[in-house]
C-alpha cells in the first residue's frame, strides 16, 4: 500500500524547512527539489532494510558448515 504519510510529510518538512532559508531563496522548485531529495533518501534507505540482509549474504565468502 502506498505510504501516504511519509510522502505528505516529507513535503511538508520540505515546505516548513524553506521557513529557514531568506524570503528571495523560497521557491517552490527549491522545495520540490528537497521534496524529492527526502523521498528518494528513503525509498534507498528502505530498500536497504529490506533486501540487506540477502545483499549480505550473497557477500559472504564464508562456507557454512557441513
């Protein structure tokens, strides 16, 4: 199921994170731009939780035991 709250607030940290910045600097590009900078960070993050363990083991070079 999508993950609607992640995705309404990471763009809302995007838009109250813009309240730092100078009046001239608030875009909405800028804030697209962080937006989807926040999105991306944690679809990898949660890529890695998922098939880390998979990614690890394919690593390994250890024999397991007989």
């Amino acid at each position: 199921m999508f993950n609607y709250s992640e995705f309404l607030g990471n763009g809302a940290a995007a838009g109250l994170g813009n309240l730092y910045h100078a009046q001239d600097e608030r875009t909405l590009s800028g804030t697209a731009g962080t937006w989807a900078t926040q999105i991306s960070v944690d679809a990898f993050g949660n890529f890695l939780k998922e098939f880390w363990p998979d990614v690890r083991r394919k690593l390994s070079r250890r024999k397991l035991p007989s």
